[in-house]
C-alpha cells in the first residue's frame, strides 16, 4: 500500500515538473513581446499567435517624411493600404539552442521589399536583428518602448 502511494506521488511530482519545465521554456521564447521602435520611424508590437511571432505598425514617428500608406510597396493594388495596423513581421520561431527567433519574414514598406528575419539578441532596451535577402544581410538595433 506504501509503495503504491509513494509511486502515485512519484508520477505526480514529475509531471508537474515536466509543466513547470515546459513553460518555462515558452515564457523565455516570449521576451521579444512588445513594442519597438525602428530606426526608420515605426512603432512595431510583436505579438505571438501559435508558438510564432508576428509583428504589426502600431505608430508612425515621421516615417518617410511623413507618409501613412504603403506607396512603395510591390503591388499596386496595396499602396492605398494604410500602414497602421499592416503586419509587416510574420513567422518567427524561437529556436532554444541558438537562443534565437528564426525562420521569419518581414516586409519593409519604406523600400517594398521582404526578407528574411532573425531576432540574434535581446537586452533590457533593445533587441539585434537581421535582415538578409540573397546574399546580402543588415544588423538593425530596435529600441524597446515597453
């Protein structure tokens, strides 16, 4: 009867452990979550929606001079989308080994490109990304605003 008990409690406590250890390793993931600003004038708020991260416009701080739509984007048929509210960051996973967001995407409206995104280091105020699209690649810092 002793060892039965002691076998329920045994099973009980590892997976409790097996959870605590599971969120964990979600709640360090989700340290990017917030908002930024670009060195180019937007506001951007990263947000998480089955384990991937995306990120959307939120603000405009004179970014190109002022514009509010996505003239310079691609396809004609979008340059009258306002850039309020656009998500512009989409995909990214957090890769615990690396300690890094990988495999995303992000649509740069001031040029009308898309390239490939990783998130490299996050710090109290600022996190280091990478752009890159062929063989080329770009560090940005982006200031952290919350």
């Amino acid at each position: 009867m002793k060892t039965m008990k002691m076998y329920h409690i045994t099973i009980f406590l590892v997976v409790i452990l097996l959870l605590t250890i599971s969120a964990l390793k979600a709640q360090h993931g989700d340290i990017i979550l917030g908002n930024y600003l670009m060195p180019n004038g937007l506001e951007v708020k990263i947000f998480k929606i089955d384990n991937k991260y995306h990120g959307k416009i939120v603000a405009l701080y004179d970014f190109a001079n002022g514009e509010i739509y996505d003239v310079e984007n691609p396809d004609e048929s979008k340059r009258k989308e306002r850039l309020v509210g656009k998500v512009i960051i989409w995909n990214l996973v957090y890769d615990e080994q690396k300690n890094r967001w990988i495999e995303g995407r992000m649509y740069g409206p001031d040029k009308g490109i898309t390239v490939d995104l990783e998130i490299l280091q996050v710090n109290k105020n600022t996190i280091l990304i990478e752009g890159s699209k062929y063989f080329f690649s770009k560090e940005m810092e982006w200031k952290r605003l919350n």
